[in-house]
C-alpha cells in the first residue's frame, strides 16, 4: 500500500517540485496550500493530486486538514514542512507583525503539523518528517532577523525531535536549501541576482527538483538510518561545520 505525503505550501516553486516528485515516487500525495486557489488548482489537475486549503499557522485549522486527508487518503506518513513567507526588513524598522507573521508561518506551522500527526507515527512505527529550512538559518541575512531565526529554529527542533522518534521508527530531518531557481528568486532585481549567484561556486541557482529529490531520499526506506540530519543543498555557497 502506498504511503501518505503532506506537502505543506505544496501547490508552488519548491513544494510543488516536492509533491510532483512524490507523485512520481508512488506516494499518495495532498499538497497544503494558503491562499492562490488558480495556482492550487492548476497544481492539482496537472499532478492528479489532492490539495487542501488550511492555515498552517493555526492550530484546530491544520487539525481539520489532516482529518479530511486522513478521510481521503489515510493517515499521513510523511510530512514535509515546506510553507513558509518572508517579511524582509532591517531589524530596526521590523515590525512585531513582520516579526510573529513569520515565526509563526515558517516555524510554529511544523509543531502544529508534525504534533498531530506524530502519535500516529509512533504507534505505526515508522514515519518521515523532513523540514524545509535555508541557508539563511545557517549563516544569518542582513534583513531577515524574523526568517532567519524560524529556519534556524527547524533546525534545533529537527535535532531534538529525531533523538525522539528514533526508537519509534520515525526520523526527523532538515533540508536547508540555497538559492533555488524560483518565481521568488527570480523576483529579485537581476543586478542582485547577479551578485547572488556570483558567491555561488558552482555558478548557477538551484534547482527545485533537486531539492525534492533530497526530500524522496529522506521519506524512503533506504534512509532509515539517517535522523536529527541538516542536509545542505546550496551548490558549496555555504559549508557547515
């Protein structure tokens, strides 16, 4: 039997390269989304897919969500907590608005999603759970105090919440890409992109599909022995230590 994926913000640039990868893989797929119901549906006629409109920052929404995907799909065995926004500003003009929009989109969405779907997982004995975090959790960005600090927050929740899973049969890993080749990326004035891709030593963005290639080899069986992981996708622009 196929298992179930949940894409959070899966209906565009990188969830959506997530959730076509997954489809591709044999997975039952149900891709969040907030807000753009054309892309949304486009998204799902397209992949054959279902989709789900819920607030991920909202606790009793995502509850809600998941019920009608356990109803549609069965429960969910892999989630991929992908959503996230930025409100870019200079830390002296950042709003507390900008600030909790933030955190609670690309940060408190993962507990409100993986907590509801974790006992399940555990009792099951086997689950995924893969957080898309950033390059900009690893090293800091000028003007992202807010986005920064969420994606480097998955990475400490990532860490504690694998060495809980692990006797369970669920891992618990983290994807922190760099700069991918999206509508989002592509936004930014080519001047800037420009530079950006200049401090990219292997001289191009990203690919979406590359990183949801590194989410189907985290969800499979073949990766069981890899939890509490930062996988880092960023073409050598920034190395860990």
């Amino acid at each position: 039997m196929s298992k179930t994926v949940l894409v959070t913000g899966g209906t565009r640039g990188i969830g959506r390269a997530i959730s076509e990868t997954m489809v591709k893989k044999g997975y039952k797929v149900a891709a969040n989304y907030a807000g753009n119901d054309a892309a949304a549906k486009e998204c799902a006629d397209a992949l054959g897919i279902n989709v789900y409109k819920f607030d991920v920052a909202d606790y009793d929404a995502v509850g809600a969500g998941l019920a009608q995907i356990a109803k549609d799909l069965g429960p969910v065995d892999v989630v991929i907590n992908n959503a996230g926004v930025t409100r870019d500003a200079p830390f002296h003009k950042m709003t507390k608005d900008q600030w909790q929009q933030v955190i609670d989109i690309d940060l408190t969405s993962a507990f409100n999603v993986t907590r509801q779907v974790w006992d399940g997982m555990r009792e099951r004995g086997w689950g995924r759970v893969i957080n898309i975090s950033s390059i900009n959790g690893q090293k800091g960005q000028f003007g992202q105090a807010n986005y920064s600090a969420a994606k480097a927050g998955l990475i400490g929740f990532t860490k504690a919440l694998a060495q809980e899973g692990a006797k369970k049969g669920v891992t618990v890993n983290v994807v922190c890409p760099g700069y991918i080749d999206t509508e989002m990326v592509q936004a930014v004035p080519e001047k800037v992109l420009e530079g950006i891709i200049a401090t990219i030593p292997v001289g191009r963005l990203g690919k979406a599909e590359e990183i949801a290639s590194m989410c189907a080899y985290l969800a499979s069986d073949e990766a069981a022995f890899i939890t509490g992981a930062t996988m880092t996708v960023n073409g050598a622009q920034y190395i860990a230590g």
